[in-house]
C-alpha cells in the first residue's frame, strides 16, 4: 500500500474543521436547539423507525453502551423518548420517540433543511450539481453504505423515433441544469442528422439504455477518421443517475470501437459536466487541450479528450 502524502491528510482535516464550522456543530446547542449533537443523533435514527432497541442503537451510531444509556436517561427524563417491553420477548425493552420527541425532531430536521438550502443557495446551478457529485463520491471512497438494490436496465441499438427523443431530452435537460439555449439543442439535432443519414453499421453505433421501457440515457460512436473513433452526446436521465449507466455507456462505446478496428477514441466536453468528465477519466480517456468559448449563451471551458486503444 503506499505511503499516505501528508497533503492528503491536511486537506481532509482541513475540510473536516471548516465543514464543522460550517454547520454550527461547535455551538452548545445543534443547530441553535436544547439538543447536543450526540442528542441530534439518537433522535434523528429514532425518528427514521417507530421503535428500536438500545443494541440497534449503539451499533447504528457507534456509541459505547454507558454513554448511550446516559444519553437514553437525560432524552427520557426531558419526556422526548419512552420505553416499553416488547410483546415478542419481555426481556428486550424497544425505545421510541414521544410526541414532544417528535416535534423536536420536526424543528431540527426543519432548521437543518433551511440551513442547506442558504448554503446551496449562494452557489449556481451547476456548482450545486458539482457538489452534489463530489460529496456523493466522497460517500463512496469513505465506505458509504451501499445503495439499494436497483431496477434492471438494458442496452439496444437505436430504432425509429429514438433521434427525436434524444433532441428533445438533451435541450431539457441542458437548459433546466446548466442554463444553455437553443442552440445546444440544434446541435445536437444536426449531430444526429448526420448520424442517421451517414449511418456505416460497421464503424459506428447509438446505444440506448431503457429502463421499465423508459428511454434513460443514450450515448453515440462516429467515424472521425480511419483510425479515430468520437464519442458523442453522452447523457443519463436525472432519475437513473447513479446507476452506473453512463459508464456503461461509455464502456460500450470503448469496447465497440476496439472492435470496428479504431486506434484512438476522441470525444469533446465542458469543465462543468463533472460526472460525465469523471466517468471518462476512470474509463482512461486523458485531457489533452481546452479552450474557453462561447456556446448555447454562456462562457464555457471546452476540452477535448482521448484514449489510445
């Protein structure tokens, strides 16, 4: 295993001090209430159950049993939790909030909503979905938990009616989360004109993942040259973000052009398409040039990546 750089290290103290900051969590009361943070805790989990036990507890939040029957005694004592033997097996004692318990989770989970909505509010669009993204990745690498199981989906070649779909999604969805124009949306309905009319079956391929016989996300290879294959207009539905479709996408389009005899996979992106420019650089595709232009109404940064097969 190699050695830990010490940058590293300082960087995740760093950000742990200013989130902590951040979010109030050295203030005497969490989120300016009568509750300590470890309080928040144990009410919070107890609000996402009707009843629990005080092992499930403690192996939930990771809290030593003396200090988890303190915490247990002072909620109870302030008429905000109540215990009752269970009806199963008389020797366990099942734990729930009261009413007065969960009015005080409502006023928590209300001011904690608010407060990310100021944070969140003072970022644009695009910023918020980068930092969606980062935090969701940083879950990831730090042992989140799984996700649940998810719906199954499938990958086929393009059929009739499928272009205009992708037009259509591809002008929504651009304008609603980054704010582009209309002319995002002609481009990518000249790109696949000439894809359908220039169509070579044997170098070049749409594919389309659906899911429930929902259209969610597409993805296109091209002839750009003999030796060079494009990737092109890469994009997942909002609601099969996270699925791992978009990199399967990309591995289709990889494993394609690897097989139709290309040398090199090409493709051209925006710095603040962060999910999709992560998905290229786990796939191996490198940056090799970017450039800031002005497209579909706003500055951008383009780049252009690659990847030798």
């Amino acid at each position: 295993m190699p050695q830990i750089d010490q940058e590293d290290v300082a960087a995740v103290r760093r950000f742990s001090r200013f989130y902590t900051r951040r979010i109030g969590l050295l203030h005497e009361g969490l989120l300016g209430g009568p509750l300590s943070l470890a309080e928040g805790r144990l009410v919070y989990e107890l609000a996402q159950r009707q009843t629990s036990t005080a092992k499930e507890l403690g192996a939930e939040l990771e809290l030593d049993s003396g200090y988890l029957s303190r915490l247990l005694r002072g909620l109870e004592e302030r008429g905000l939790v109540s215990k009752s033997p269970s009806q199963e097996d008389g020797r366990q004692v099942l734990i729930s909030l009261t009413p007065a318990g969960r009015e005080s989770f409502a006023a928590i989970d209300a001011r904690s909503r608010d407060e990310v909505i100021a944070m969140l509010d003072r970022l644009s669009l695009p910023e918020r979905r980068n930092l969606a993204a980062a935090l969701a990745e940083a879950e990831r690498l730090l042992g989140g938990a799984p996700e649940p199981a998810r719906v199954p989906y499938i990958l086929r070649t393009h059929q009739p009616g499928d272009m205009g779909w992708i037009v259509h999604r591809h002008g929504v969805l651009y304008a609603r989360e980054y704010g582009w124009d209309e002319t995002f949306e002609a481009l990518v309905a000249q790109i696949t004109a000439d894809f359908i009319q220039n169509f070579k079956p044997n170098r070049e391929r749409c594919w389309v993942a659906e899911r429930e016989g929902e259209i969610v996300g597409s993805v296109f290879l091209v002839e750009e040259s003999a030796t060079v294959g494009k990737l092109r207009l890469l994009y997942t539905e909002p609601s099969a973000r996270g699925l791992g479709i978009g990199r399967r996408l990309v591995e289709e389009c990889i494993r394609f052009a690897r097989h139709a005899g290309y040398s090199k996979v090409t493709l051209w992106t925006n710095d603040i398409l962060t999910a999709a420019r992560h998905i290229y650089q786990t796939t191996g595709f490198h940056l090799v040039h970017e450039e800031k232009h002005h497209s579909f109404g706003h500055d951008l940064v383009g780049q252009n990546w690659e990847l030798v097969l």
